[in-house]
C-alpha cells in the first residue's frame, strides 16, 4: 500500500516537510514559504530553560495546524498512544491509518520528528526519513504492534493529512494575526516551563549565560527557527501586492522580509557549535531585537 511517492523534504522543521510533501502530493498549487508563512509556522519560537532539543515540538501547534487549512490543506490528529500501551489499542490505532491511507488521504507520525507514512507491509508502517539513515530521530519504520523503533521516546502520534477548502479569503492577515497574538500572548502557546516568543528568547539568553549549556539544543533550536525566519524573508521577497491585507502595503512588506532575513542570519550563525557562548549570546539578543522591531511594524501598520 502507497500512501505517496512525493518525498517529504529534509527541512529542520520536519511537521512542514510533512505539510510540503502532502501539498505537493495532492497538486496544491503552494510554495514552501507560502506553507510555512500561512501556517503561522514561520513566526513561532519555543524554548526550554534547558535549550532541549524538543523545543520546536512541545507547544500547541493546534492553531497552526487549523491555519495550514487557508493552503487547501487538512491537517488533523488520529490518535497517540504511549510506545507501552496495549497492543490491542495499538491495532486499533493502526487500523485507522491503514483505512485512511486506503482512502486515499497522507499520513505522518509523530514520535521525535515528523515523518510521512509512506505505505505499510505485513510487518508494519514504512516511513519517510527526511535526513536519511544517520537521523536516529526519524526510523525507517514502524513495526506493528509492538512499535519497538519508539521504546525509548515519546507518545506516538499519528495524522491525517488531506485536501479541504480554503475556509478564509485573508489567509495572510490571519498568519500575521497569529504572529501578534504570538508575541504579545505568549503564555497562550506553550506550557511551563516552556517558554514562547519573546519570553522564550529571554530564556534562550539566560540559559547561553550559563557556564554549561545544551550545545545540541542550542543548535537544534537555532537551526529550526532560523529556517522558520528565513521562508518568512523568503515569502516577503516575493509576495504579490494581490496577497496582501489591505492594511500592508508592497513596500513595508519587502522591508519585512529583510528584517526576517536578518533574524535568520543571526540565528543561523548562533547555531555554529564553534562560536564561543558569548558571541551567540549577541546573536541571540539581535534577533530578538529585530523580531520585536517586525512585530511593532505590524503592529503599527495593522491599526491604522
């Protein structure tokens, strides 16, 4: 059984590589910045006290899933269940996959990335692996029933992904109302003692403080949300005026790209392992600077 042949891409942050292939796979006519700007996916940041690396999975991306629906896409979760559950709720889980893949929708797991289900065989679910056989983050496969591939990680969760009709005629204004919402309601997108937008960046700063740090985390976090920031640039650079709310005119949306480039600049250099906590600190605290001079811009421009 082939849920899709169209590969998922190897993006640091793996639930849009998941949205891109999908899109793709069903013909929707979507670029992956348009995915990851539309979605509010672009605007997020998350952090641990720690730096974890789970920081870019553990906050409520619920309302960037309803988000990704203005992409013509469907993204919703079928169920998630601990890798020691009982086997016989594992083959109920597993029966709803394979009769959405017989339907004809895509479907991803989640476990410690986001993997598309490519098909599955008598032995169990075959998965995409975005970064290849060297990720053991993302495993080749699924074995049925027993899930041995995810004994050691977090609950396993599955999703469906399908074609649906685009609920709004602004899908840009309502990104950028998630991306204000974001940044000045934090606390609403995240849970203790994880942190959201420009709180997160104040923990990202105190924990490159510290004498002793998470260097897989801090360039884990840099790296995914580097990309988010960089298809933000990327979407501003192109957008047509057509696309945009009444209230953003072509100009400081080119300019809004820029500055998001800048954040991605910074954030991509703060992930360097060679560069002395110091140096990634100032990064760190530039790109918190110039997001929080975006997000006034928006503010500003969007009342009037």
């Amino acid at each position: 059984m082939k849920a899709t042949e169209t590969p998922q891409p190897s993006y640091d942050t793996s639930l849009l590589g998941v949205a891109v292939a999908a899109a793709q796979h069903f013909g929707l006519d979507r670029t992956p910045a348009e995915a990851f700007v539309l979605s509010g996916h672009a605007f997020a940041l998350n952090i641990h006290p720690d730096l974890c690396p789970s920081g870019p999975y553990c906050w409520d991306f619920g309302r960037s899933l309803a988000l990704l629906a203005n992409l013509g896409l469907e993204m919703r979760e079928l169920g998630a269940l601990p890798p020691t559950a009982d086997p016989r709720d594992k083959r109920r889980l597993e029966d709803t996959v394979r009769r959405e893949l017989e339907r004809g929708a895509v479907c991803s797991l989640l476990n410690l990335d986001h993997q598309i289900v490519t098909g599955c065989d008598a032995e169990g679910f075959v998965l995409a692996r975005p970064w290849g056989s060297e990720a053991p983050s993302t495993p080749a496969r699924l074995t049925f029933g027993t899930w041995d591939e995810c004994q050691s990680g977090p609950p396993v969760a599955f999703y469906r992904l399908a074609p649906c009709a685009a609920p709004s005629e602004t899908p840009l204004g309502d990104a950028l109302d998630f991306a204000l919402e974001a940044w000045r309601d934090p606390g609403r997108m995240t849970e203790a003692p994880y942190r959201f937008g420009p709180e997160a960046y104040g923990l990202w700063l105190a924990a490159l403080g510290n004498a002793e740090i998470d260097e897989h985390g801090n360039w884990w976090n840099a790296s995914v949300w580097a990309e988010c920031r960089a298809f933000a640039a990327r979407y501003f650079s192109v957008v047509s005026p057509e696309a945009l709310p009444e209230w953003l005119p072509p100009r400081p949306a080119r300019e809004l790209g820029e500055r998001y480039a800048a954040v991605a600049d910074r954030l991509r250099d703060a992930s360097d392992r060679t560069r002395a906590s110091v140096s990634r600190h100032d990064l760190v605290a530039e790109a918190r600077d110039i997001e929080a001079d975006c997000i006034e811009r928006l503010e500003r421009l969007s009342s009037g």
